[in-house]
C-alpha cells in the first residue's frame, strides 16, 4: 500500500461518498486533517498515521474487510448476477464499497459459512488446492447412510466425471425412519471443493442430499448467532487464526 494517498480516494474506499460529493463536503469545510480543516479533496494523506474527520467523525481507515455470512438459500454466491440476488447484496452499503467477493462458494441452494473480502492475497492462499483445507458440512440424506458408506467415503468414492475423491471423514449423527422414507442426519469433512462435491458423492454411493449447510470452512466457523442472511466481521482472534492457516503449508 502506497505511504499515502488522496483524501477523496481514502473516502471514497471507505464508503463515505462518491468523489463528487467529497469535493463539495470538502469545499463546505467539512474535512478535517489533524485538527485543520481543508479546501482541497486532491490534499494527500497518510491513512494510518493522519487523523481524518468528515463532518467531525472520525474515518478510521482500512484496506481489507473479512465477512462471516450465514448463506441462506436462493442466493447466488457471486458479485452480480441478472437473475438471482447475490451474497454481495446482502451486506450494508458500507461494507460493499469495498467491493468485496465471495472466497470459494456454496451452490445456490446451499446454506451456511460463506467468507467474503475484498483480500485476494488471503482468498488465494484458501483456495489453492495444495493447501487442503477442511470443510465440514452438515446435510439431510434421503436413504439410510451406513458404515459401508463411511469407509467408502474414507477411500474415496469415484464421481459421475470418473474422478476419484480424496479421503472425507463422514459421520452419521442421527437416522429417521419414517412410513415410507429414511432420512439420515450426517456431517461430512471434505478437504478439496469439486462442483457439487457433496451432492455428488452421496450420489456415487446411490443416495441423495436433500438439504446441505456448510458449518465450517478451516479454522473458521460458522458463528450460530447468525440466522439466515445476517453477517458479521471476523474477530481479531478468528482473522488472526485464518491468516496463520493461509500461510502454512
């Protein structure tokens, strides 16, 4: 990051307006440097070591954001899109002026862990396949699942594009057995992420997901606070945890 930059810019990354609107809070005398007010938006600062006020407010400024969301289902795991609303739309304004992404994603009608940032060094380290880091997941399969699936799974189970899945460990917590349908209640903890990967490998062993929520995606994980649609940003101590991940072979 640059040692300094334009105050419009640092404003308008921040979320405070657009550079339009900055130039005429600037000139109106609502922008403050160290205790003196200035008249030129174009005036560079030092974003962490300059005090800057807008309308007596205090700009703390940040490069990156990082943002636990409880996906829920119907929305698409992207920046935009024509049809569906995205995970994107779902923050408050102020936080999307940062344009963050979606690092990784869930199907459309998966819920659960989902983090966005606008940090593509981190997101990068997350997901790059050498890295194997775990995703746990919570789902409801139509069919009683067994021992004979858990050590399938633990050997691996071949997928419809003949791809052979690396080692999952699945645990079956709970099995209903109904008039005429058996539900089985499991967590699954998969370290690669293929399209439908989960789906997909209850398919390979004759059975279907019905409902599919992430709980947990390497160190990080979902916080049950949130309900569906709502977020929060990482604490230090989970961003902290995160990085060291990111950085370690």
């Amino acid at each position: 990051m640059a040692k300094t930059m334009r105050v419009d810019k640092l404003l308008s990354h921040m979320g405070c307006g657009t550079r339009s609107e900055i130039k005429k809070w600037t000139k109106a005398g609502l922008i403050q440097v160290n205790g003196a007010v200035i008249k030129d938006s174009g005036k560079q600062v030092h974003p962490e070591q300059d005090e800057i006020r807008l309308d007596g407010e205090l700009i703390r400024y940040r490069e990156f954001i990082y943002v636990m969301l409880n996906k829920p289902p119907g929305v698409v795991s992207a920046t935009e899109d024509r049809h569906d609303p995205t995970v994107v739309e779902l923050l408050a304004d102020e936080l999307q002026a940062f344009e963050p992404f979606p690092v990784g994603r869930l199907d459309k009608d998966t819920e659960g862990l989902l983090l966005l940032s606008n940090d593509g060094k981190l997101a990068h380290e997350l997901l790059a396949p050498k890295k194997h880091v775990p995703k746990t997941y919570y789902a409801k399969v139509q069919g009683r699942v067994d021992d004979a699936d858990i050590r399938a799974f633990e050997a691996g189970v071949t997928l419809d594009d003949g791809y052979v899945t690396k080692p999952a460990h699945l645990t079956i917590t709970s099995v209903e057995e109904g008039a005429s349908l058996t539900t089985s209640h499991i967590e699954l903890t998969i370290s690669e992420g293929k399209f439908h990967q989960v789906k997909r490998m209850f398919e390979a062993v004759g059975k279907k997901v019905t409902y599919l929520k992430r709980l947990s995606m390497g160190v990080l994980v979902l916080d049950e606070a949130l309900s569906l649609g709502e977020w929060r940003e990482l604490t230090d101590e989970e961003l902290h945890a995160l990085k060291n991940t990111s950085l370690s072979e």
